[in-house]
C-alpha cells in the first residue's frame, strides 16, 4: 500500500496494514482549514455532507445521460464517494460519535463482527474495477440522499445524541452499499481523498526535486535570474518588451485583445512556472536551456507540444483570473480550476506537483503581474533555490 504509507507518513503515523475507520476519521479532522467550531461548524459540514451527496448524485445522472461518451465518471465515482466520506467523517466526529461505532449497525453487517478498518467492509474489493451506473447504483444512492436529508431536516440547528448517532449510522450503512452497488471501493475512496486534500492542503511543504537537477548546468534554467519588462510605443501599439542582461528575451508581445487587457505581460506566468514549480517548456526554449542530452525528455517534456500545453494554461488562468480582478486580495483558489490545471498536464512530468503548488505559482504570478500593471513595467526577479518570484521596480541587474 505505498499510497497509503505516504499518506500516513505525511501525518506522522506509523500504523501498518488496512486503513482503519477511526484512523481515517483523525486524518478527515486535520484536513479540516476552516475556523468554525460548535454548532456552526456542524452545520457546515452536514450542510455538506447534504452537497456532495447530490455531486454523487450528479455524476451518476450524466454517466445515465452520456454513457460510454462520459468518461470522467470512473475517476469522479471515486472522487465524490471520498468527498461524502470526508464530510460523515467530520459531522460525526463533532457529535462526538466514532467511525467505527457508525459501523456497529446490523446493516453493515460483515459476517466476521465488527467493522474496523475499511477493509472490513468490502470483502470483494479484488473485483472492483470499473464503477457501475445501472439501477442498483441509482437506487442506492436514492436511499442515500433520503437519509442524508432527513439528518438535515432533523438536526440542522446542532447535534443531539443517540438519534443523531442511529440516523448517521443509516447514512454510513447507505454510503457503503451504494459504494458496493457501484463497485466503488471504499477503502480506494477514502485513500484517493486523503491524498487529494494532502495534494490541496499539505501538513508539511516540500516543492520536490527540480526536473534537471541531474542534467549540465547547460541544460538547466538559471537558478537565480531577473526579467526587466519596459514598454514602447513602435508605430502608434504598445508593445512589452523582456530582456535578460540588456538581451532582448522572446518576441515583443501586444495584447492581441480588441480590449487593453494587459496581456503583454502575461510572461510572468512562464516565470512563475518555473520559479516555483522548476518547470517551463516555454522559458526552457526562451533560453536554449532544453534537455537534448536526452532524446525522448527534449521531444516530449521541452518539445513543441509541451510548449503549447504551458501557453495554453498561461492564458487560460490569465483570462480566468481577469474576470476575478486578478486575484488581488485572494489568498485561494477555487478547487475546480486548480484540478483543471493539473488536468491540462497529466501527460508530462509536472503532473507530479501537488495543487498548493500550483496555486502558489498561479497567485504569485498574478501579484507580480498587478504590480507590472501598475507600474508599466519593472524586473521580474526569479529564485529558483527559494522557489519565488518578486517584483522590482529597478532596472535588471542579472542572475547567476
């Protein structure tokens, strides 16, 4: 299980063997980023335990209305039985009810006593391959959402003891059979969310190891480096400039907008790609830095494709990230464009880098790229042994 030894080795836990129910509950209870407590929180997490229910509900729908053409639905039945999972986990812990002791009802009975690891639960997880969708499933999760809906009706001002503890236990006996009926394994779900929240909101953060470390300094981008930006007027456009060193760096950019957008600058992504992740295909063939020393990593991970991938992404979050002021005074992004992002790279090496550090690279680049906004120009200063990026209003004054 080296998915799950990593998984418990970020947590500091040196537990072997299945994932245990109320292990699993601990490690949902430090996941947990917001500041509620009390009854507010409660009412948090059922209200989304109530959501994400109707996600799973959801996925179900378009997999019934899209069939074989919906091809997400074999990662997101996973996805959203770990999200409901996360969210019962949490509202029984406020209530101060145990995993395992929602395991202790007749429904789920295992033939062998109580349920306490998630093993436990699914007997035949060796047969689970790819989920289902047919009417069991629909049925299943039917059942699911009454009973989720009924706790909602019934407790949603706060917890209330042993009614509350019977009603979940129906919600969790639910959760299992419409996990089992759609050939979801339990277990699998519960590992696949904690390493998505690790990915999302890590214990400790470790960038990783920079994808050239083992190759000639030739073949690798500059450590410690600083981009000066200027504009220009040349023949009535008003075109960005980039130089490293006092040499012209890439091709003058306009926004190639009918509207004044700003995109000229939108480099300072490319140089937050790479001084935070340690990769830009982009930058790389900027400044003839790519890997040919090895054939198949200079045609696939600096190659052209490669190139177009980054540009795409670049411009993607650019135009996202206008329609929300640029991120200024944003401190997180949403879920949905983060995974997108890490969807856009699954095929190259940089798939490996988890979602914070995408948003540090994305939310750094856009406080850069305020500040060349507001000053029309000004020196990009890139570190990648600290892995960052900063603004500067003076001239360039070179790396190493």
């Amino acid at each position: 299980m080296p998915e799950l030894d990593t998984i418990r080795s970020d947590f500091g836990n040196g537990a072997s063997g299945p994932l245990a129910l109320d292990e699993y509950q601990e490690f949902a209870r430090r996941t947990y980023k917001g500041d509620l407590d009390g009854e507010e929180l409660f009412r948090f997490l059922l209200l989304g335990l109530h959501g994400e229910v109707g996600s799973l509900l959801s996925e179900l729908k378009k997999k019934q209305r899209d069939r074989s053409a919906y091809v997400a639905y074999s990662r997101s039945a996973v996805e959203e039985t770990g999200d409901v999972l996360w969210y019962l986990a949490n509202v029984a812990l406020v209530a101060g009810i145990p995993l395992s002791a929602l395991a202790g009802t007749t429904e789920l009975d295992t033939g062998s006593g109580a349920a306490t690891t998630f093993a436990d639960l699914e007997p035949q997880a060796a047969l689970f391959e790819e989920p289902a969708s047919n009417a069991a499933v629909h049925e299943a999760l039917l059942v699911l959402a009454a009973r989720t809906g009924d706790i909602v009706s019934r407790f949603g001002e706060g917890p209330a003891g042993s009614e509350l503890h019977a009603r979940l236990a129906l919600v969790f006996a639910a959760l299992v059979n419409a996990a089992k009926q759609a050939h979801v394994s339990i277990e699998g779900a519960a590992t696949a969310n904690l390493s998505k929240l690790l990915g999302r909101w890590p214990i400790t953060r470790d960038h990783g190891k920079l994808y050239d470390e083992d190759f000639h300094p030739d073949e690798q981008i500059p450590r410690r480096f600083a981009v000066e930006f200027r504009e220009r007027q040349v023949g009535g456009t008003t075109y960005a400039f980039q130089s490293i060193n006092g040499v012209n760096l890439g091709d003058r950019l306009t926004d190639n907008s009918a509207g004044d957008d700003d995109y000229r600058f939108h480099d300072v992504f490319h140089l937050a790609f790479a001084g935070i992740l340690g990769w830009s295909p982009v930058l790389r063939s900027l400044l003839k830095v790519k890997r040919k020393s090895d054939g198949r990593i200079d045609e696939i991970e600096d190659g052209a494709r490669a190139q177009i991938t980054e540009e795409g992404i670049s411009n993607w979050i650019f135009a996202h990230g206008l329609r929300h002021g640029a991120f200024e005074h944003v401190d997180s992004l949403d879920f949905a464009l983060l995974k997108t992002v890490q969807e856009m790279v699954r095929e190259y090496e940089v798939n490996d880098r988890p979602l914070w550090m995408w948003e540090e690279a994305i939310l750094a680049g856009f406080s850069v790229f305020r500040d060349l906004k507001r000053n029309r120009g000004g020196t990009v200063e890139v570190d990648l042994h600290k892995r960052s990026i900063e603004y500067s209003e003076a001239a360039a004054s070179g790396g190493g």
